[in-house]
C-alpha cells in the first residue's frame, strides 16, 4: 500500500533562517506532488507541484522554492525564513498516470511551522 | 480570487442534529469536486463528484453536486461529536483549489 511520509511535524524558526521540509511517497512510482500551505480560515493554497523529477511548478510567488530530487522525494525550501512563511504546511500526492491532478489527494501528516 | 466558496465558516449543533455544509465554485474547466475532512492534521477523503444529481453516500454522510448551479452540499445525519471536523471542498479543473473550510462542532 502507499503511505506518505513528511517531516519534521512542527518547528520554530528565527527570522532570517533557512528552511528545508520533506516528503517521501512509498509504494508508487511516478506519482505527482504537491505542496499546501494551510492559513487559518484561508483553506488550502497550492504552493507547488511537480509531475517528475526536477519538474516544479509554483503557483504563487512567494519566498519558497521547492524541489524533486527524485521520484518519490519532494522538499519544501526558503533561504531566509519571513513571519508570513509561518503556516500548516501539507504535503499531497496523485496517481501519475495522468499527467494532471485529478481526483483523490492523498496527503501527509503535516509540519507546523512557526517564524518568530 | 476565491474561486470555490464554503458557508457557513463554522458551525455548532448538538449530537443527533442533521447538518448542511454548502461549497459554490466557479472555475473554467470543471471535471470534478472533493470533499475531505480534517480533524487535526492530515485531511482525509470523503467524496468525488463528478455528475450532476446522483447523490454519493457514505454511513451517514451523504453529497450531492448540481453543475448548473455550480455548488454541492454535504450532509450529515444524526450527528456524533467525532464528526467535529473541518470540511474541505476542493474542485478539480486541471488543479485542485480548495474552500476556507467549515469549522463543524458537535455538542454532546
């Protein structure tokens, strides 16, 4: 079965420093990626998502980059963190059978970052 | 712009109350809605909606999507206080936007 695994859950980062999250997909190959961003009371915003590797697509411009280094991996990155980055960060992954998001995401745990 | 659109923001009902949870959208190249539900972290999937008046069921959640109109509706029958959640509505045109959320607290 698949399961998708991301971490860290929660961190707390000074201004001004870096970032790095990650998500590993097991039990698929080829599988799209997505990363979410969660605001209080602003739903799900789509940051970025790749249908292969070293395929990224941003959807918004912000002060995060995001990369696939390999199949199954897909980390989340900022060189100098800003108050605004704080959120619920989410990772998701589809079926990459079709080379375009469709139907059921499944997603991970979550990370928990807080900028002070 | 907010393109899919949830109401009520939040709500609270007592235990055997039914609920109504309403998702308008409007996109270009719809191909289908999804409702997810998030206790506390990861969302979990409920429904897929692609055809207009054929309702999905699930237990006692039911959903049912109108095209027309552009909205579907999720209902929950004889509440329970673990269906206190936030209820996400995604709709998939070539990408999935998500709702604010509904906020569904169930009293004891």
């Amino acid at each position: 079965s698949q399961t998708i695994h991301q971490w860290p859950a929660t961190l707390v980062q000074p201004v001004g420093s870096p970032l790095s999250l990650e998500c590993t997909v097991e039990g698929t190959s080829n599988p799209n990626l997505y990363w979410y961003r969660q605001a209080a009371g602003r739903g799900l915003q789509l940051l970025f998502y790749s249908v292969g590797i070293g395929q990224i697509s941003s959807e918004v411009p912000q002060n995060l980059s995001a990369s696939r280094p390999q199949d199954r991996q897909f980390i989340l990155s900022s060189k100098k963190l800003l108050l605004s980055d704080s959120g619920f960060y989410l990772c998701a992954w589809t079926s990459g059978r079709a080379k375009i998001n469709t139907g059921e995401l499944f997603f991970g745990e979550g990370s928990r970052l807080t900028v002070l | 712009e907010d393109k899919v659109v949830q109401s009520p923001l939040s709500l609270v009902v007592h235990e055997g109350d039914t609920v109504t949870l309403n998702c308008s959208y409007e996109v270009t190249n719809f191909r289908s809605l999804l409702w997810y539900k998030q206790e506390k972290k990861a969302p979990t999937f409920l429904f897929m909606l692609t055809s207009s008046g054929i309702e999905k069921k699930s237990g006692r959640l039911s959903s049912i999507l109108d095209k027309k109109e552009l909205f579907s509706i999720l209902n929950i029958t004889a509440t329970q206080t673990g269906d206190s959640a936030v209820y996400l509505c995604a709709v998939d045109d070539y990408k999935l936007s998500f709702g604010a959320g509904t906020t569904v607290t169930v009293r004891a």
